[in-house]
C-alpha cells in the first residue's frame, strides 16, 4: 500500500503544494518558487534530493534532504523536511521516509543524518526520540540572512574585485 520513489521535474508542483502545506502546518511563509525548486533540485546539479511517499496511489508526503560536511565527524545528510499529510499520519509513512533518507546515509558509508525540530513541535520532537535520535541543548540553530547577510558579505577583504576567493585573473 505505502510506496516511495524519488521525486522528478514532473513532480514539482506536488511537491511545492505540499511545502505550502507544511509550512503553513510550521507556521513559516514561503518565498520559493516553482521555478527555483525545479532548478535547484532537478537541474544538472542537484542541490538537494527528495522523495516522494504515496499511500494507495495518493500522494502522502515526502522528504527532502542534502548532504554536508562536518569538519569533526565527517559527510552526512541533512533531513531539511520531513512532511506527510494530515489524512496519512499514523500509518509508518514518517517512519518509512526517515529510514529511506537513513538508508541513504548507511549505504554511502556517512556517519548520521541531521535535521531539526521546533521546540513547540511536541508530537514531532516525541517521534524522532521513540525512532532513537538525540536531540542536544547544547546546539542553536543560527540564520544570517537579509539585510545582517549583505551587511556581512560587504566586509569582505575581495571585495574590490567582488571574486570568490581564489578566483584566478589573468590579464
């Protein structure tokens, strides 16, 4: 009855219908596009990965996650959503998604998954504790962004020539 695939380029406007829905369910406004999702998740190069959960033939969800780098423990993946519909909960779908992206992370050999939680997200916060997860007080998340990521990439010691570090110019 529960099947998951990976998401594709036809899947986008599913896929941005239900990210209006969970964050409207979040509480957050979102400023993506179409246009940006399929670029960025269906392009050449891929910046994230998602996957799609449908329950009987209706879709249910679906996960995105990316991978990163820690510079103490290594590669791993980064769970950025985790969302199954309302009319869907309560039937393994979050379960069955979370060990997929896991999978992913054991079959190429990297040490986790990370993601977060919002602190008055209790029934989220207890499920991800029943599935064995950790989760640190001793950890912030932290944002920079708008006018405070400008001001900071102003500083910056290029600027003048406005090139990533280590471009090389040759005239």
């Amino acid at each position: 009855m529960l099947q998951i695939q990976k998401a594709t380029r036809e899947d986008v406007g599913l896929l941005y219908s239900m990210i209006l829905e969970f964050a409207e369910f979040e509480r957050f406004q979102v400023t993506i596009t179409e246009d940006v999702l399929a670029r960025d998740g269906f392009g050449p190069n891929p910046r994230f990965h998602t996957l799609i959960s449908k329950w009987g033939g209706e879709i249910a969800g679906y996960a995105i996650y990316y991978y990163f780098y820690s510079s103490f423990e290594g590669p791993a993946v980064f769970l950025e959503d985790v969302f199954v519909r309302e009319r869907f909960r309560g039937k393994g779908i979050g379960k069955a998604l979370m060990a997929e992206v896991a999978s992913v992370a054991v079959r190429e050999g990297l040490w986790g998954v990370r993601w977060e939680v919002l602190n008055w997200n209790q029934p989220a916060t207890d499920f991800y504790l029943r599935l064995g997860a950790t989760i640190p007080d001793e950890w912030k998340a932290v944002r920079l962004e708008g006018d405070a990521l400008r001001t900071l990439a102003a500083r910056r010691v290029n600027r003048e020539d406005n090139l990533p570090i280590g471009t090389q110019v040759t005239k």
